[in-house]
C-alpha cells in the first residue's frame, strides 16, 4: 500500500480498536510524516519515541523506595489521563540497541485485554491513547534486529511502499522546488524503489483471528487493502483463502440449518441478501421442515427472527407457507408471535374469506 491508503488504514485502527499497527517501510518513504498527519488529522497529539537512542530506564522509568516499597517514576513522555488523545509513535522498535529495552516494549506494544489498560511495567496508559509502531524491515540493508514470532503476532503489519502519485501531491501541497517535481515527473525511476520483500512472514494464529475479527467488525476498509491488512495479520495465503470463502458464501444464499441452528451469526448477512436469494432460503425452509416437522424451542425462536428481518410480501407468502405444516403451524399460532405473524395470518385469513 502507499501512503495515503496506510493514513486510511490506520485512522480507522486508532480510532475504532485498541489494536497496534506496525508500519513496515524502506528509508524516506513516509512512515512518520504519514503518522504526524494522522495526528493532525484526527486531533490527537503527536509522542514520538526513539527506541533505538533509549534504554529501558526512559521506558519504565527510575526506581524509587517510599517505605518499604519499590516504585518506578512515570517517564515524561507518558501520557496522562488527562490529557488530550495521543498517538505514542514507536519508532525504530527493531533498532533497540539492548535486549531489555525490547523486552521492555514488547509489553506496551501488546493490545490491552478486553476492557483493560495497555501496560508497560507498573505504569497503564488511557484507552484514548492510542500506540502505532515503525520499522524498516530486516531485509539485510538496515542495522536491526529481526523481530520474533510472538511480537509479530501482537502487531497489524502494514507493508508501506513508494509511489510517486503520493509523492507528487505531497510536493505541490508543500511548495517543493518546481524543477525537482518537473525532473521526478519525467524520471519517477529515480524516487527511492527497493525490491527487496518486506514481508516479515505474518502466520495464522488464534490471536491473530481474533484481530481480524476485531477489524471486522469495528473498522471500515476500502475493499481493495483488505487482503492487504489481514495478511499482515494472518499471512498472504490464509487472508486470501478467507476472502475467496468471504465472496462465495456472500453469493450462496443462507440454507435451513443455519437459519434454524445459527441465527445470531447469520443475522446480518441474513438481511442484506437479495430478494432471489431470499426465496431461495425460504424455500429451503418449508422444504426442512416438511421434511422434519418437529423443531426445538431454539430452532422455533431462530424462525421467527428470520420472518421479522423479511419485507411484507415475502413474509407474507413464507407465513402462508409455513402455516400448511402442521407442527409448525402450531409454533407460529403462539402468543408470543403475534408481532411478527399475526398481521400476515390476518392476511391470509382475509384472503381466503
């Protein structure tokens, strides 16, 4: 992805999860000034921390004895409760000259536990402040250290590249010297490309699932970086595979048993099918349940949600149908249903008169 798209990417993030992105870029193409505009951008304030000039006192902090107990000073980069929202940025975290000073991090880079506090030490940071991490990746070209699997599995890696569209409109917005955008117009070759890979080989794991659950539910990406962010997380070929199974069974209408059976998860998708796909379902239900007749409490429950999501006519015509079963016909008659049924038995009813 370019610039501009990872300044999309991560807005969503910070704004929406309290997940980390980690921001895989070669020199100059961007990372930190994308970051600043992000803050700028969604009216947060800017922390940035060099990790590769810190040792892990300036992360923790000094330690102190007040009694008989040791305490560490909040560092004065910590943001505080209240202050305004921040992005601390966390840069060069594989440039980390001491290996407790990555120890150190690894804890703050880790997404909080569900209504937790991101951590580092003794210290916890406020939800509204927000972590973004950037490294140049260990491609043999820069002086860094490769970082392990279990801190990889913590992160959202996002794989920044050059583009000179991205450039361009950076130069005109700030005044660059107008022979130097002329000579990169005619000779974009010579903007920084490197092609050796970035890709620091994301695997499938059940945390990493549970991130992309999160962005799913909770961010809003243009479809074309989709594959691009969840391969950060769970591997090129794991993200892709998950995408072809995401379109084909958006495709495939809902069958009988997952209506009946699965209900809170196919809800959603329930509503935004189409009407041809609707009728296919429909008819997969009366089929099932003339085969089967009787139907548990849950399944009796599940049906009548699927009836309430339907337009008026096609829950009309499905009741009718419904209502030529015997055992479900008595399920549908019940009390409890009338909001959802009654008018379309009414209907049904006023019909037949």
């Amino acid at each position: 992805m370019n610039i501009e798209q990872m300044k999309t990417i991560l807005k969503e993030i910070v704004t929406n999860t309290d997940l980390t992105p980690c921001v895989v870029g070669h020199r100059g193409v961007g990372k930190s000034a994308g970051i600043m505009q992000v803050c700028r951008e969604t009216g947060r304030k800017y922390v940035p921390l060099r990790l590769g000039q810190m040792e892990v006192g300036d992360l923790v902090g000094i330690p102190y004895r007040d009694g008989g107990t040791m305490h560490w000073s909040r560092p004065s980069w910590w943001p505080l409760e209240n202050d305004a929202e921040s992005i601390v940025h966390c840069d060069e975290l594989n440039r980390a000259q001491q290996e407790d000073t990555l120890q150190a991090i690894f804890q703050f880079v880790e997404p909080p536990l569900s209504g937790g506090q991101r951590g580092l030490h003794t210290h916890r940071l406020h939800p509204k402040h927000k972590v973004i991490v950037t490294i140049n990746p260990p491609d043999g070209t820069y002086q860094v250290t490769p970082l392990d699997r279990a801190l990889i599995d913590r992160m959202v890696m996002l794989y920044v590249e050059s583009d000179y569209n991205c450039w361009a409109r950076y130069a005109r917005k700030c005044s660059f010297d107008g022979s130097v955008q002329e000579f990169l117009a005619a000779n974009q070759n010579l903007l920084a490309h490197d092609n050796q890979p970035m890709e620091m080989e994301a695997k499938p794991s059940e945390r990493g699932w549970e991130m992309v659950s999160i962005l799913r539910s909770s961010c809003r990406f243009p479809e074309e970086l989709e594959m691009e962010v969840y391969s950060g997380i769970v591997g090129q070929e794991a993200a892709i595979a998950f995408l072809r199974w995401q379109r084909e069974t958006l495709e495939r209408p809902l069958t009988a048993k997952e209506v009946l059976e699965q209900w809170p998860t196919v809800a959603a998708r329930a509503e935004r099918q189409r009407e041809d796909q609707q009728s296919a379902t429909m008819s997969s239900l009366i089929a099932h349940l003339r085969l089967e007749g009787e139907i548990t409490k849950l399944q009796e429950e599940n049906l009548v949600a699927y009836l309430a999501i339907l337009p008026r006519d096609l829950k009309f015509a499905l009741v009718k149908s419904l209502l030529t079963i015997p055992k479900t016909a008595l399920s549908l008659a019940k009390d409890k249903y009338d909001a959802v049924v009654l008018d379309a038995i009414r209907e049904i009813s006023a019909e037949a008169a």
